[in-house]
C-alpha cells in the first residue's frame, strides 16, 4: 500500500516520505478500513516533536483521524461491517499506523459508521 511515513521529526518538507508499505491485516476485534481522508491537529505536532516530545516509534505512517470504507474484518467482527462507510479516530493512538495511507488497521469500536 502507498503511505506516507516519516523516521525522524521535523516539518513535513523535511521528514515525510511517501512510499510502499506492507498491507496491514486485521486481528481479533478489528476492522481495516481503505482510507479516504484524515487529518488531526496532533498529529503536527507529533511529527515535530513539539514540547520536546520523543518519537514514539522509529517509523511512524501518521495521521489519527479520518473516514473510509470497511474492507476487511478480522475476526469476531460480523462480516455484515464489510463496505460500511464509516469514520476513523484515534488510528495512530498508541500505535505507530494512522490513516496517511491507502488502509489503516483500527479495533472495531474506533470505526463507527459515518452519519450516526
């Protein structure tokens, strides 16, 4: 999948990389979603280490919210998720793969269907 991604902290000229990544797999309890569009104020602030803030991760794919379509469920999710349209939050919380890229991994709950 394409994703942008950076490795070190600075302004996005400096550090994001747009290249090819793995396609991620859902586990028990999650969703993947192909991403439409996302964005969130914290994630610039992430990537340029504001408060003087460490990276959490040595790569980061960034971006912690955004919408979608459910294309893939892992399991213990119903299979009737399966092309609901639905918003994404909190993807990048905790973990190192937002939604700045073509699907993003996320547990169930964080992916509610857009217009509820």
């Amino acid at each position: 999948m394409r994703a942008a991604f950076y490795d070190k902290q600075g302004s996005a000229r400096e550090v994001l990389v747009v290249g090819d990544l793995p396609d991620p797999h859902p586990g028990a309890g999650e969703v993947r979603v192909k991403v439409v569009a996302g964005l969130n104020p914290s994630d610039i602030k992430t990537r340029t280490g504001f408060g003087g803030k460490a990276m959490p991760f040595p790569r980061i794919v960034p971006h912690q919210d955004g919408s979608g379509v459910i294309d893939a469920v892992g399991p213990g999710v119903p299979e009737t998720r399966l092309g609901e349209r639905v918003w994404i939050y909190m993807a990048q919380w905790g973990n190192a793969f937002g939604t700045a890229a073509e699907f993003v991994v996320v547990p169930s709950l964080q992916a509610p269907q857009r217009g509820l």
